[in-house]
C-alpha cells in the first residue's frame, strides 16, 4: 500500500513556501504601500499559516501570526501606514515564525517574539499583550466582552479530501475546541458499495456551534481545505452580533473557489516529490542508457539487418526518456536568486550602504543538484561585491556615481552550460594591490610578469585577501578559493574581469546537468576519452607533416588562426607510434580556443557520468567515468583542469631548462 502523506510535513513545506513569499514581497514594497495587491498577499500569506497552524497543534505559531495579520489589516484600511520599520517588522516576524516552526510544535515564543509583538503594537498605537503569545485559538478569537453566539456551519467538502492527506474527523475536533457543537453527517450522497473508492469523502456535514469565537476563527478551522470544498457560515436564526462580530461580511465558499493559494494539488496540477525519488528515476535512466549502448553495439557485430530497426527505434524512445528525465530535474534559477534579496537587505543595513540587488534571466533552468550546490560559491562573491566592491554613499557621490550601489546577478544559457554573472558598479579590482599583495605573501615573483587578467585570478587563492581590515562580513581570506573550488567541483569554471572605478564581474560557467550529457568520444592508442559536446566547436586534421612543418611548435592553422593545442598522447605518456593523420578537436577555453590532439574522433555518446572513488581523486584532469557498450571505462576530460594541467608541466619544463622546449608554444600562443 503506497504511504499516505503526512499532513504536518505538508503544512510546514506550505509554512516555508509561504514565508519565502512574505520575505519576498516585504522587500519588493520596501517600506511604500503603492501596491494593496502586495499588502494582500502578506495578508493571506500569514492568514493561512495562522489557521493551518492552528489546524495542525502549532498553536504559538498561531497566535503570534494573528498580531501581524491584525498589523496588515490596519494597513489594509488604512489606518496604519506600510513604513519600512513595519518591513523590518515582517522581516523578523518570518525569521521568528521560522524558529517556531523548528521547535517541537511551535513551543517557543520567547523574547523575541514578544518584542516583535511590542513594537507592532507601538506601531499600531496600542498597548502589547506577551500573554497573548501563550494563549490557545479560542481565547485568541473571543468578541469583545466574550460574548457566546449560535452559528450554522454547511461543509461539502472535495471528495478528495482525504488524497490531500487530511482526515475530516481533525476539523471537527477543531470546532469543538471552539465550543460545544452538534454535528449531523448527511450521506445520501454515498454510493452502493461496490462503487465506493475507500480514499474518497462522501459527506456532508451541518453543525452547530455555540462560541465566543469570531466568524475568522471559525473560517480558519477550514483554510486548509477550502479547496474544491463548500463552505456556509451563518448566524442562528434569532441571534445578533456585537458589534465587532460583524465587522467582517458572511463569507461562502463555493465549489472549486481558492482564496487561499495551495502549493499543492492547485490548478496547475502540481504534485511534490522527493529528490531522492527523482535521484533513483535518473540513476534508472543512466542504466538504461549503458545498456541500450550495450545492446547497440552486440546488434552492430551481429550484423543482422532484422535488429536495425527496432534498435533504431529504442536508442530514440531512451534518449526521449532521458531528456524528459532530466527536464523534471530542471528547476528555474530565480528561486535561487530571490533569497539573495534578504542577504543584501541585511548587510546593505549592517555596514551603512545602499544597495539595490537587480537579477535577470530567473526563468534560467538549471539542474536542482547543481542548484543545492550554487548557494555558497553565490554568498561569498555577494558578501564580496557588498563589503569590498560597492563604496560607501558618501564615496560614490564623491567620485560622481548615485548613491545606491547596484548588484546584479544574471543567468544566460550559453550551449549546454548557463553563465550566471555577478557584477557591482563599485571599486573595482586594484591589480597594483593585488599582485603586491600576491608578492608579500610570497605567491608570485617579484619579477614575474602577469596579464591583468592572470593578476585578478590570484583573488582565487588560498589565504588571499586584499582587506585593510577583518569585519564580520569578509577580510580573512577565505571565500574565493571556496568560491573556485565549489565551482569546479560542479565540473563548472569561473572568471573574472574588473575595470577600475566602474565595478567588477565573477562569471561562473557551469553545466546544465551533473547526471547525463552528450559526449564526444575519442581514441589515442585504443583508449577511450571523452569531451563534453558543450565546450567542442569543431575537428580538424594534423598531418604528419604540419607537424615538421612547425618545427615541433604546437600550434595548428585553422582558417587564417594560429590555435595551440595539447597532445594528449604526450601529455597521458600513452605509448604507441602515432598515425599520419591525426585529429584535433577545438574546445572553447574562455574567450580562446585550444586543440587537443587524439588518434581518432569514434563520434557523440549518451555519457553516464559516474564518480571516480576516493582511491581516484587525484586524478584531476578527469570529472568522472563512464562505462561503454562493451564494458570498457572511458575518462570524461575536464578541459579547464587539462589546460591547467598542461599549463604547470610547460611552466616546469621552462624552469628546468634555459631553453623553451618546443611544446611549450601552446602556452606561448593561448597567452
């Protein structure tokens, strides 16, 4: 029997949904009330944590939510204006809901919360009341002077209720912690028994309420399940409200209506499922990839013309499978993006800037693994642009710039990768501060001669840092070579360039998926390698005689360009005598282009990528293996790592003998 979902898991990953969605758009009025539309979603944001909360036992969640709706509700009438101390105010009020959240059934108001209490309360103009934080629903919700009243409650609910994970018994028990009630269950709607799904609610109830609670508190016992249901709320005949009874109308729920947005079981048919359940669907398609190869190929020396076809026809439905896989997985990077708001907010306010955080390209999808694994490097380079980049108010107007700084975090698919940019209309790099810097701290010559562009990466190394000072914020030296590390972990490269007094730019390239991807498959000496299709732009060929021709230079001529290249026989130590004609595959290398020599290019391949094991980590031109057809393991290259890796055994070889060896001319060209 397939597990029944738990309804206290579904209303906390509504809770934090919510909560983003609150931080979210308390930014976006940033202290201005010109959008009521904005004031309304933070209204029924915290109303239906407040009724779900209390639905669900969270009952401090509840109460302490019921003084930021009160607080919305004057803003709504307006009574109270939408200041940016009331921001800060909801701000804190998530941070602490989050808390509560954390703690066994939200036991855990504490100071903070009743400090957030106090200061609502003086902004409303009212006197706080902490021992409102403790109280149950009920005693939340009484009218004034506690006055009892008969209700009439009609509940059709949706027949799928119970699919949704919640059981109807709970919303009576729930009324009944509001007063005594009556409840009658009408099941002339139920069908003959052999038409009855066990998993679908086929009454209705009329009850009857006598309470002191308000027609909201009564409401809220049904905001999680307003869905597809009919709710009727209504005076008994023969009695009156007070007066702050009626200060909300008769509110009747029709079938299919949604007051309440629903992240789950919504009208864009939307369904949650656990990453590890899509983890396991991916490693099932991987498999299924190696053994369509497997087949493939056993088809191919068969050499029977009966199997063509129908292996044709599974290579398409697995490579359609594959990518439908895949595009599950893919998730906009916007989500990402918007919890940056809270991080530049914050220490914008911390070390007196103004900034302004611009993004572009949220629609981007990326990957979800690569995803989890882009927060970090992102923090450390805005934490970065915040603290070093962007100058105080008084600076800027100095040097003839606006006051408010400006972050903008951009994604841009580029191939199969996507380039995701941060840039700061700040400082700058200073390249004469860091190379002296690289200098002192002894890594890098004295008299060695850098690009500019080499002399921003040093930023990248371990222990480097060009702060005057250590705040909390930066200055310790740790981060950017964090930033590098997680990067390329994500088999992903990073750049940066900078023009001084105008800002700087970290651009971080990295693929669309970490599971499957097209490979180009190549061969030196009968073993078998391969290159991402992403970063390979075309092939050529190298004869024997170019070579002589060079005068053992490795560099090739394609269309009027000098492109330097790696010899991967060379480089590998592979033994064998080379062919007449070899290949050369041209990647992109940043903005150049470099060749890599193999005896032979076999032709593109469905790529598993599978990890190498701790026993191989060293191996750091690789990001991985796949296994082929036949069962033979083939390296999948990192082209960065490659460059590099060729980069420092030229640079050796330079250092060990007076003259350059001729193989070093691939640096020499690509410099």
């Amino acid at each position: 029997m397939t597990p029944q979902p738990n309804p206290v898991a579904t209303f906390l990953q509504e809770a934090e949904d919510l909560l983003e969605e609150i931080e979210q758009t308390a930014l976006a009025l940033d202290g201005q009330a010109d959008d009521p539309e904005a004031v309304n979603r933070l209204f029924r944001a915290f109303h239906t944590i407040k009724g779900s909360g209390a639905m669900f036992g969270f009952d401090e969640v509840a109460a302490f939510t019921h003084h930021l709706e009160t607080a919305l509700d004057r803003v709504r009438d307006g009574v109270l204006p939408f200041s940016q101390e009331l921001t800060e105010m909801i701000l804190a009020a998530g941070d602490h809901i989050k808390t509560l959240l954390g703690s066994p059934h939200g036991q855990l108001a504490g100071e903070a919360g009743e400090r957030i209490v106090a200061a609502l309360a003086a902004l409303s103009g009212g006197v706080p009341d902490p021992s409102a934080l403790h109280a149950g629903a009920a005693a939340r919700e009484k009218q004034d002077g506690g006055t009892e009243v008969n209700w009439n409650i009609g509940f059709h609910p949706n027949p799928e209720l119970m699919v949704n994970g919640t059981n109807p018994a709970w919303l009576l028990d729930e009324l009944r912690a509001l007063g005594p009630c009556r409840v009658k269950a009408h099941t002339e709607a139920v069908p003959p028994l052999g038409e009855i799904r066990p998993d679908h609610c086929y009454l209705w109830w009329e009850i009857e309420l006598r309470t002191a609670a308000g027609r909201d508190a009564i409401s809220d016992v049904f905001i999680f399940v307003q869905d597809g249901s009919r709710l009727e709320i209504t005076v008994a005949p023969g009695e009156s409200l007070p007066v702050a009874g009626v200060s909300r109308p008769e509110t009747v729920r029709a079938p299919g209506s949604a007051p309440t947005p629903r992240r789950e079981h919504g009208a864009d048919s939307t369904v949650r499922v656990p990453s590890e359940k899509l983890d396991r669907l991916v490693n099932l398609v991987g498999e299924l990839v190696i053994n369509q190869s497997r087949l493939t190929q056993a088809a191919s020396r068969a050499g029977s013309s009966e199997l063509a076809a129908p292996i044709e026809e599974i290579e398409r439905l697995v490579a359609e499978l594959r990518d439908s896989v895949l595009g599950i997985r893919m998730m906009p990077i916007g989500r990402t993006f918007s919890r940056f708001k809270r991080l530049v907010h914050d220490l914008s306010a911390e070390l007196d800037k103004e900034i302004d955080l611009v993004t572009e390209g949220a629609e981007t999808e990326l990957d979800k693994t690569v995803l989890d694994q882009l927060g970090d490097p992102l923090v450390h380079l805005i934490r970065n642009s915040i603290d070093h980049g962007i100058e105080p108010p008084e600076e800027r107007e100095r040097a003839g710039k606006p006051r408010r700084g400006t972050i903008r975090l951009s994604a841009v698919h580029a191939g199969s990768s996507v380039v995701v940019s941060i840039a700061d209309d700040g400082r700058g790099l200073d390249s004469a501060a860091i190379r002296a810097q690289a200098i002192e701290k002894q890594l890098l010559a004295a008299d060695a001669a850098l690009p500019e562009k080499e002399i921003f990466n040093l930023i990248f190394l371990p222990g480097f840092s060009t702060a005057k000072q250590v705040t909390a914020v930066s200055g310790r030296g740790v981060g950017m070579d964090v930033v590098r590390r997680q990067v390329e972990a994500l088999r992903g490269a990073v750049s940066v360039g900078s023009a001084r007094g105008r800002g700087a730019t970290v651009s971080l390239t990295l693929p669309l998926t970490l599971a499957i991807i097209d490979g180009l498959l190549v061969e030196v000496a009968g073993d078998s390698f391969i290159l991402p299709m992403s970063i390979v732009t075309e092939n050529v060929e190298l004869h024997g005689a170019q070579r002589r021709g060079r005068n053992g230079r490795n560099v090739i001529a394609v269309r009027g360009e000098l492109v330097p290249y790696i010899d991967l026989r060379e480089t590998f130590a592979i033994p064998g005598g080379r062919p007449e004609v070899e290949k050369v595959v041209i990647v992109r290398h940043g903005e150049a282009r470099v060749g890599i020599v193999v005896d032979r290019v076999a032709g593109t391949h469905q790529t598993v990528i599978q990890s190498l094991g701790r026993f191989y980590r060293k191996i750091e031109v690789a990001s991985g293996a796949t296994i082929m057809g036949d069962g033979s393991v083939a390296l999948i290259l990192d082209a960065t790592r490659l460059i590099q890796f060729a980069d420092r055994r030229c640079r050796a070889s330079i250092a060990a003998s007076p003259a350059p060896p001729p193989e070093a001319a691939w640096k020499e060209t690509i410099q």
